[in-house]
C-alpha cells in the first residue's frame, strides 16, 4: 500500500501492512481508524478491506485498484465537504461488496474491464458528485444498492457507463437518474418539490414486462404497448407526487410506437395493482428530445405505449403556447383563456431537463402569471430571465366538484 503525504490515525493498521503482508493473502486490511486528510492521496494496489472495527474517514483522494470490501465505518467529514474514492480497475472486474454502506463524498468509476466492470453487492451513498468514467456498475445480478442523497449529482453517464440495477435519490430536486440495461443507457427523469427526506427508487429493464404484467389487460383507449421495455419507479420515502419523464430510443423502443398515426399519441402507461391493468398515465412528447413528460399519479412500473386520444378542446380554456416577454405588448406573458372563470387553479412551469421554473396558485393573467422570469415558487434562477427554448406547463383546475388538468410544451422565444 502507498502513501503519500498522508495521515493514519492508527499504528495497528501499519504494523498490519507492513509487518505480516504475506499472511494478507494480497489484502489492504483496515481494523483501527484510518484517516486521509484533504489534499493528500493513499492507494491501494491490493483488495480492500476495512473491518467491522474499522473507521474510514477520507477528505482526500484514495485509489483502489481491486475490490473493496465494508463491514465497518467508511465515511468523510461533513464540514471538510471533501473526498475522493477512485475506483481505477487494472486487474480486471472490481467487486464492491460489504455488509455496511459506504459512504462517499465524490466517487469516479473508470474500469476498461469488459463489461460489467463493476460487480456491487454492498451498498453505496454519494453525497456529493459521481463521475462515470467507463464501467457499468451492476447492482441487479449482485443486490447491491446505488444512492444519492440530498443535492447529490453525477456526470459522464452514457452507454459505456451507468448503473445495471437500483438507484435510490433523496431530497426534493429534480434527477435524472443513471440507468440502463445490457449495455444501453436509458434513464428516466424526475421532478419534484416535496420535502428534502423524500426518496425515489428507480430501475431499468430491457425485457418484455408482458409475462408478469399482461398486455391484453389494460384501458380501452391504450393501443399498443411497448414490449421491449420498461421502468420500475417507485416512491420509497414520503408522499409527494412527482412529474416522470422517460425517453426513447430507435435501439431500444419499437418502432411502431414511433410512427405517427392520426387520433394516436405516445404517452407513458402504468400497471395498477389495484385494477390488475395498465392505466393511461398521459404525457406530452418532445421529438427533439425524443421524451414524454406527464404527472404521474402512482407509482411501480412504467412503459410507454400508444393511446387513442380526440381531438376535444376545452370550449371555455384555450392555451396560447407562444411566449415572447420583449415588452412589445405582444405575447409578453403566458395567456390561459378563460382561466379566470377557474379561479382554483394552479399552473406549473418546468424547463426541458424536468426542473421546474415557475409555480403558483390563481392564476388569472393578470396579478398571477408566467411573463418568462423563473419566480413564484420556483426552483430555478429565481427572478430571472429564463433561455430562449421549450417548456413543460401543468395546468390544474377545479371545474364544479372534480379535478381537470391540462399539458403541453410552450415555447419562449426573443
């Protein structure tokens, strides 16, 4: 093992090194406290261990170049904010296994090892920022666990790496999450405004979820769907609701969801436990970002499928979807028609990666409206102007005793 301009808080551990190496079998073995303090690095060129006793606080960098294994405390100082775990895989596939999470601050996965480089058995929590360099880190063959917590993030996900299994996200911001199958990245999206202990657990299967949930036992108005795919999303903790967004893809999704079709639309579908039947969920679909978008209102497994839809305008609620806030008095703000006859209402604005932009309650188009600033409740750059682009906009309202709600894309030009 090497150390460099680092701090070990336990002489046990280097007279286990140092003295018995040959009795390791091959190990780095941790059983006191070990501490990697900011700005210094350690690496490891051997299997990982830090024992049931073992407390492993790194605000530094640590390499591993083998497997890891954690029955112990692996951990980073919260005020430091720091720490770095880089698993650099040179021998081959690296097992992460363990009976107690490991806890990381910032953590890069780079394994050219055929794939999947990643076998993950133990739990894993990041807080900070994951970059997936190369190497699929499967969690579905083995049990294991990938969570990011509050305010947690990742970057660099694609085909050459994501997460094969799990993903688990708390807090209340928007996420995309780093999923996919056999070597295919196909992520699914949420955005939320709860509370910061909300938690959602997402997965994706590149396999027909017709033998467990039946095709032919669904809603009327769904057509056709997907049989090639489909995503578990699950609220795990609390009870907020959330907007689900999933994508296509030409590889991956039938071709024959994909063929416009007069009175057919691409919305996203649920199996209902509580029916035994796939429900129509809704959704807006975005060709140049090949996405549907919808609020969903349960949770479990998703797919997208074909629905048959009529062309039935609201006769009192019209949706001007053109936005041009240049103070020409043309278009400067969102114009809903005949909103005010529904003064319970609520309209939600969210931008083209699922983050919402812009929230209120009554709105009348005139003291509560959407002018192009991310402000209200918003989530977003608040007070500011936002890009020219596309937009996702949730209108709710209460029309005599029952709930309606409307959706659609707006675009906000200069």
């Amino acid at each position: 093992m090497h150390y460099k301009n680092s701090y070990i808080g336990s002489i046990f551990l280097l007279i286990v090194l140092f003295v018995f190496p040959q009795q390791m079998h091959g190990q780095t073995v941790n059983t006191g406290t070990m501490v990697i303090t900011k700005g210094t690095e350690v690496s490891t060129l051997f299997n990982f261990e830090n024992k049931t006793s073992g407390d492993l606080i790194n605000d530094g960098s640590f390499y591993i170049y083998s497997n890891w294994h954690n029955d112990g405390l692996v951990s980073f100082t919260p005020e430091i904010g720091s720490g770095l775990t880089l698993f650099q895989g040179r021998y081959g596939k690296q097992r992460i296994t363990g009976s107690m999470p490991s806890e990381f601050y910032d953590i890069l996965l780079d394994n050219p090892a055929q794939q999947p480089a990643f076998e993950l058995s133990g739990d894993i929590m990041i807080w900070g920022r994951a970059e997936f360099n190369n190497g699929i880190i499967d969690g579905n063959d083995f049990g294991g666990l990938v969570s990011f917590q509050s305010e947690a993030s990742h970057r660099k996900v694609g085909d050459h790496s994501f997460v094969d299994g799990p993903v688990y996200k708390e807090g209340n911001e928007n996420f995309i999450y780093p999923i996919g199958d056999q070597e295919i990245f196909r992520m699914a999206s949420i955005a939320k405004g709860g509370e910061i202990s909300d938690g959602y657990t997402a997965q994706y299967f590149l396999q027909n979820s017709n033998a467990q949930h039946p095709h032919l036992n669904k809603e009327v108005i769904i057509d056709l769907i997907d049989d090639a795919e489909y995503w578990v999303v699950d609220r795990t903790v609390g009870n907020s609701d959330i907007v689900l967004t999933l994508s296509w893809d030409e590889r991956t999704t039938p071709s024959e969801l994909l063929v416009d079709k007069t009175g057919q639309e691409l919305h996203i579908v649920r199996w209902d436990d509580g029916s035994q039947m796939w429900v129509d969920e809704g959704g807006v679909s975005n060709e140049e970002q090949r996405i549907v978008t919808t609020a969903v209102s349960g949770f479990g497994v998703f797919t997208l499928a074909k629905v048959l839809v009529e062309d039935t305008p609201e006769e009192n609620l019209i949706v001007y979807n053109g936005l041009s806030p240049n103070g020409d008095g043309r278009n400067d703000f969102f114009y809903i028609k005949g909103i005010e006859l529904y003064p319970d209402n609520t309209v939600e604005i969210y931008n083209r990666w699922g983050v919402k932009v812009f929230e209120t309650k009554g709105y009348d188009n005139q003291t509560s409206r959407f002018d192009g600033y991310s402000h209200g409740r918003a989530t977003f750059n608040s007070n500011e102007m936002l890009p020219v682009g596309t937009y996702f906009y949730i209108i709710k309202y209460k029309d005599g005793n029952s709930m309606r709600d409307l959706s659609g894309y707006l675009y906000i030009n200069q």
